[in-house]
C-alpha cells in the first residue's frame, strides 16, 4: 500500500512540475486536467490506506512538494550517449564493445530479425512534419 501510495503521489508530482512549466495554454490545460485525474487517483489510494493499514497517509506525504522537475531538451545529451555507447553490445551482464559481441547474442538478433526489423517496420513510410507531434493521424481518426 506504501508503495502504490507513493506511485501515485509521484504522478501527481510530475504533472504538477508540467503544470508549472508550460507557457502553451492549450497543452497547459491538458497537463491540468490529467493532474486533477491524478489527484483523484492520490485521494483514492489514501482512502483505501486508511481502512487497510489503518495508519494516516500523511505519515507518508510531505507538508509541501519540491521545486517542480525541469523539463528541459535533453537532445545533447542523448546525442553525446548514443555517440559513446552505439558499439556496445551486451555480453551477459556486460556491455562490451563491438568487436566483442558474443556469437549467441548474432545468432539470436538474426533469428529476432529473420522477418525484418521492428526498428525499420514501425516507421516505415513516417514523414515528420513540424507541429504534428500531437495529431492523430487521418487513417486512425476512425
């Protein structure tokens, strides 16, 4: 119960961070809206933590929340990561650089792809185009 308490006071946690940042109105509102779904979720299992453990959940939440998460582009950072890290390849618990990929792992990435490749499949024929990130496709609209 501990748990599902503090998992749902995450949530309410990262939409409040959103909430704080957003300059857009409109995707503000939706960072608003899914907040109050979140809270409701929070106000639920804090019920349920009174009549199953029997304990205040305010033992659990803090008085105040911290300073919001910045949401922030990461692009640099993953741009550096994928630079060091796109020759490693696993070797049981290892990561080990690409001349040492073990045979079984060849083996079993060939069986995996024998179909081709859910990499190259799910964005087969995608075309981005500025302010669509959001926009559901026609053909799903349905």
């Amino acid at each position: 119960m501990e748990q599902w308490l503090m998992h749902e006071l995450n949530e309410v946690y990262n939409y409040y961070s959103a909430v704080q940042q957003e300059p857009n109105p409109r995707i503000k509102a939706i960072w608003e809206r899914f907040l109050d779904y979140e809270l409701g979720h929070l106000q639920y299992v804090m019920e349920l933590f009174k009549e199953v453990e029997r304990r205040d959940p305010r033992e659990l939440i803090p008085d105040t929340l911290p300073e919001p998460i910045p949401f922030a582009s990461q692009r640099e950072f993953v741009r550096k990561v994928l630079l060091q890290e796109v020759d490693l390849r696993a070797s049981g618990a290892d990561f080990v650089p690409l001349e040492q990929d073990p045979e079984r792992s060849q083996k079993y990435r060939q069986h995996l792809n024998s179909e081709g490749s859910p990499t190259e499949a799910a964005p087969a024929g995608y075309v981005w185009n500025p302010g669509t990130e959001l926009a559901m496709p026609a053909e799903q609209q349905k």
